[in-house]
C-alpha cells in the first residue's frame, strides 16, 4: 500500500508575474493597478486568491495593498504578508 502520492508537477510561470506598475505611479497609486494585475495573473494560472500568499517588501504596504484589493478586485484576498 502506498501512503505517499505523487506531488503535482510544477509549472514555472514566472516568466509573466506581474510587475509594479512603472513609471508615472507613486508609492499609493501603483497599488490599484498592481491588484488588476496580479488578479489577472491568477486567474491565468487558474489559482484561487484565497490559496494564495502574497509577499509585499516592507509592513508598510500591507494596509494599501489590502485596501486596493478591496477596491479594485473584491471577493476572496489572498493572503498578503511581509
């Protein structure tokens, strides 16, 4: 009997994640467009954002990058942590 399956077989998909949103966005104002797109990505990649943990540089961006999901995407967050 065999106790251990096989893992899934991973897909490199780093190649398209979504960058900040460049020049012309200050510090508050990439956020909205950075949720739309990391939103995009997951759903291409056919990833739940509630299975998801996003990692953000500093503690400071938490609240604004939780909030600009709130707004820009709604429904589940994926877990957003420093």
């Amino acid at each position: 009997m065999t106790l251990i399956a096989d893992p899934p077989s991973l897909v490199d998909a780093s190649q398209d994640l979504p960058a900040w949103p460049g020049a012309g966005c200050d510090a508050e104002g990439g956020w909205p467009a950075w949720a739309r797109a990391t939103a995009g990505w997951l759903t291409r990649q056919g990833v739940a954002a509630r299975d998801t943990c996003v990692l953000v540089p500093f503690a400071a961006h938490l609240q604004l990058a939780r909030q600009a999901w709130v707004s820009e995407v709604g429904g589940w967050l994926p877990r957003i942590e420093t």
